[in-house]
C-alpha cells in the first residue's frame, strides 16, 4: 500500500520511507516552537550529516560551530554593554520629570 503524505508530491514507497519519514516528523516536530529561527533546509542538512559523516568529521564540524556561536555570544554582548552604556549616558543627561 502507498500512502501519500505531504511529501511535496512524493509517495512513501516501503517500510524503510515510512520509517525515515515518521523519523523526520518526529525531529521536526520537537523543533515546531523554534521554526521562526530555523532554516529547514538546513536543519535537514544537519541531520543527513550527522548520520553520514565519520566521528572526526562530526568533531571537527562541531567545534567549528561552536567556535563561531561563541564568537557570535561574544559580540553580541559586546554590543549589549556598549547600547546599555549610551542608553544610560543619555537617561542621565534628561532632566527629571518634576512630581506634580
């Protein structure tokens, strides 16, 4: 039996499709409440990877990413303390409002 599922037009053609489809639906499923920052694509990219690279690859492409978020952390805090120092340098230079 087939089943036609939203496939983008195609159809699960045995067990191992249908294994690998619910596979796929159950990941994405757990990732539903972060789908505003994720690129599918991707994602998906992410997955085969880490089923058909070998351990060292798998090492060596983690510690990259994980090189380049801390980096990313790093500047992004950066920026927060320097906006938060100009936010409070120009609060402080508004006059108070007066209590009425």
């Amino acid at each position: 039996m087939l089943i036609a599922l939203p496939l983008f037009g195609q159809e699960l053609q045995d067990w191992e499709e249908k294994y690998s489809y619910n596979i796929g639906l159950q990941l994405g499923s757990s990732l539903r409440e972060k789908k505003e920052d994720l690129n599918p694509d991707k994602v998906a990219a992410g997955i085969k990877d880490a089923i058909t690279l070998s351990d060292d690859q798998l090492k060596d492409v983690t510690a990259q990413l994980q090189k380049d978020m801390a980096q990313r952390q790093k500047e992004f805090g950066e920026k927060n303390k320097t906006d938060g120092a100009k936010f409070l340098e120009e609060t402080k230079a508004k006059p108070s409002p007066s209590p009425k």
